[in-house]
C-alpha cells in the first residue's frame, strides 16, 4: 500500500521508498517554476530525523529555479503559515507528514496568506511535477538562503492577544502537555509560561522520535491520561508533529476527544461576540454538536468538503468568526487561516477562565452524541466505486439526503454517515454519529458491508 501520495493536502510518502531525495528535488523546483525566479519562499519543517534532508533537497529545487529560501527551522505548521504572511513571501513550505508515523515525510505547500494550494494550483503543481520540464536559471541567477528565528515569539505573541492572558495566568492552571516529540514541543512550552500555567511536559524534547503512535486519539494518550490524574492536573493537552491538532484529557484523566476541542473553543469564541450571531465554518465529518452549538449562539454554519483549504476559504470568504475540524484542528482568523494548537489551548483555557468549573463539567453540558471514525485500506482508484455503490444503497429513501462533494455524506433522521477517501494516507474513511452509539455503529456496519460487497 506504500505509494506517494499527491494532492491538495500536499506530498507524503515514505523515505528512501516514495518521498526520495529525488523526488523532494522535483517538486521544489516544480514550485520554484510555478512561482517563478526572484521571488522567496518561507521553509519551515517538523522534528522527523528525515527533515534535514527533504529541506536540503526541496531547497535545491527551489534555488536552481531562481527562488530565495527563508529557513525557519523546526517549528509548527501554523507558525510556518503565520511568517509566510508576516515576511510578505511569495509561498511557503511545510515540511511534515503531520499525523503519519515517522517512516513517513511530506512537503505542503501554502499561498502568501499562509492557506494551502487550493484544488486547481495543486493539480498545476502535480502537472508541473509530472512533466519535469521545470524552469532552471543560470549560475549567477540561483537563488539565495537565510534564517529567521523569529517563529515562535510572533506566534506566541499573536495567539497571547486574543485571549485575556492575565486572567488565565490568576488561575494558576496545572496542565499536562504531551507534545510527541514535535515540532510544537518549544513554543507551546513557552505558551504555556506565559500563561502562568505549572505544566509537566510529556514528551517535550523536539527529536522526531515519537515516544507513541503520533496521532492524538484515544488508544495512543493513555500515558497522557494516567499522567493527569498522577498530577491532579485541571486538564491535559495532546498535539500532533506539526502541533495544528489538538486533543484534550479532562481533570479525572479521561480522554474528551478531538470533536470536543472545536466543540468549545467554537462555544468560547461565539459567546465573546458582543452583537451575537457570526458565522463558523467546518466539513462534513465534524458531529452535529457544532450545528447545536452554534444555533444557540444565533450563529450560521458552514458546510465543506474536508480539507483545511476548504474549509478556511470558505471562512474567508463568509466572513466567519472561526472555523475548524473535528479531528482536534481550530482556526481562528485572527491569528492564522490554518489549524493551531497553540489556539486551542489558549481558548481552553480561557473557557476554564470564564466558567470557574471542572472541565469534565463544561463538556457535560455540551450537546451529546456518539462519533464513531473507522478506516480501511483502499487501493488507488477504488474509492469512487465505494462510494458509488454507498450513494445507490441509500438513495430514494424518505428523510435522507445526500451530499456528494466530498465522498457521499448521508444525513437520515437518526443521524449521519460520510464515506470518503483520504487525502493523506491510502485508505477509505468512515465517519459515523448517531445520539446512541448503537445507532452510530449500525450506520457504519450498513455501510461498511456495502463496501466490501462493492470491493469483493
């Protein structure tokens, strides 16, 4: 099943099989062509021991095309998208497999506001990259390299002022962070002082040697939660490699989930609109909490196919207050058009703040329903069939409706299923949500042996 994988979300594959100094070379200098010779592009990486030498060869890449390099070292993916902006570059790149374990690297690459290459310019990229025919300068035209040291203190400082920092820092939080060895490892620590939070940090060591499967979900932070009650801590924070999701352990030690960290920070953010109302974005797999959260609110959600491009263009364009996905990934305008960590926790804690009470307690009164996400392997090309066969299993039916822009969401009155391909790794996804988790399991049950049926 190993195979590069191309596409809006950017490149990932696995070192020394698919993403090879060759290929790390191509598309640096496939973006180079596309930006053309004499503009400058911000690089920043995560911790993975690979990260050396895809930055070296995309570098290559882009300097043989006349384009200027602006290192930036190891830091979070938001905090790349944030000095894109902030030093006026003509692109930026990321260089992280986010969520993929370590064998694993990739190359994202942003826009100068810091969003990624919405859907046509990836696949203009992809065609560049494909025909190899890339726009190579001469000897005194290639372009130059310099560092800047700056990322963290810009981003800690942006996400400090939309909260009410001294007030968060009175209550004297105690936190437990597992940072997995990450790229946020340094700047949420930092985050963290300035906040006046007493912390223990798991895992705070920027290696790339993921002390546990990196993905912040449930199976993989059971050290987390076992630490939080060691500690008799208020809350635990879990982040990613490129420290742009987030996941929570409430003060007993028991893991929240991902859905809950858009769930308040959305519930946070909307109760701070003085004239009420406002409007949030997010995709089709994030529960229903967030339709219920924002109708109390007055407020308007937005719908999109998942992707983080999608889902902050469509932010953007609507004027939205925040936005988000339900894998644990804020966004808030204010700081960066992209998921944050360093966001979430600092809304978090400013809900902590404001309430007074347990986090168990806020998360009690949220809106309740059982989420349930299941994955299976697909080989390339297959997913189309799946998802056909899904849309002719539940079509006609009274009370559903179906959304096929990203796969086929299916609403019926009992709840939601979406069945879709991932961007990232070769695999079908299956988000199912029902008020029980009978019902929850029973939609992924109907659809997944529809599935098979279609695959056999």
């Amino acid at each position: 099943m190993s195979r590069l994988m191309v596409g809006v979300s950017g490149v990932r594959g696995e070192i020394a099989k698919t993403l090879t100094p060759e290929v790390a070379v191509a598309f640096g200098s496939a973006f180079g062509t596309m930006l053309g010779a004499g503009k400058s592009v911000v690089v920043g990486r995560d911790s993975r021991p690979s990260g050396s030498m895809v930055r070296n060869a995309v570098t290559s890449g882009l300097a043989a095309c006349g384009v200027d390099v602006i290192h930036l070292g190891v830091v979070s993916t938001p905090g790349v998208a944030l000095m894109t902006r902030h030093l006026q570059a003509d692109g930026g790149i990321v260089l992280t497999a986010s969520h993929n374990p370590l064998e694993w690297n990739g190359i994202k690459f942003l826009r100068p506001n810091g969003l990624g290459l919405g859907a046509q310019q990836a696949e203009q990229l992809k065609t560049m990259w494909e025909s190899g025919n890339f726009a190579y300068v001469g000897a005194t035209q290639c372009g130059g390299e310099s560092a800047n040291t700056q990322t963290h203190a810009i981003h800690i400082q942006a996400v400090l002022d939309i909260v009410k920092a001294k007030d968060i820092a009175r209550r004297g939080f105690k936190v437990v962070l597992d940072s997995i060895n990450g790229a946020g490892c340094t700047a949420t620590a930092e985050l963290m002082e300035r906040l006046g939070c007493e912390f223990v940090h798991l895992n705070g060591e920027p290696t790339g040697l993921f002390a546990h499967t990196p993905e912040p979900i449930a199976e993989n932070l059971g050290a987390l939660c076992e630490a939080v009650r060691q500690h008799n801590a208020d809350i635990g924070f879990a982040q990613d490699p490129d420290a742009d999701r987030l996941a929570m352990v409430d003060e007993t030690g028991a893991f929240v989930g991902e859905e809950y960290t858009l769930a308040v920070c959305a519930a946070y953010v909307l109760s701070q609109q003085s004239a009420g109302g406002g409007s949030i974005a997010t995709n089709l797999s994030t529960s229903r909490m967030i339709d219920d959260i924002a109708a109390a609110a007055g407020a308007r959600v937005f719908r999109t196919p998942v992707g983080e491009v999608n889902v902050a263009e469509r932010m953007l364009e609507a004027g939205c207050v925040f936005a988000g996905e339900g894998n644990g990934g804020v966004i808030d305008p204010r700081v960066v058009p992209v998921r944050d960590s360093l966001v979430g926790i600092a809304l978090v804690l400013a809900h902590m703040t404001e309430t007074g009470e347990p986090f168990s307690e806020s998360i009690a009164k949220l809106p309740r329903y059982e989420l349930m996400k299941t994955k299976f392997p697909c080989s390339a090309g297959a997913a189309g069939k799946l998802v056909g066969a899904v849309k002719k299993h539940f079509a006609g039916r009274r009370g559903v409706r179906l959304d096929d822009r990203d796969g086929l969401r299916v609403d019926l009155p009992s709840g939601w299923v979406h069945i879709r391909a991932s961007n990232t790794e070769p695999i079908i996804r299956i988000f199912a949500e029902g008020r029980s988790r009978a019902d929850a399991q029973a939609l992924v049950a109907d659809v997944r042996s529809v599935a098979d049926a279609a695959a056999g």
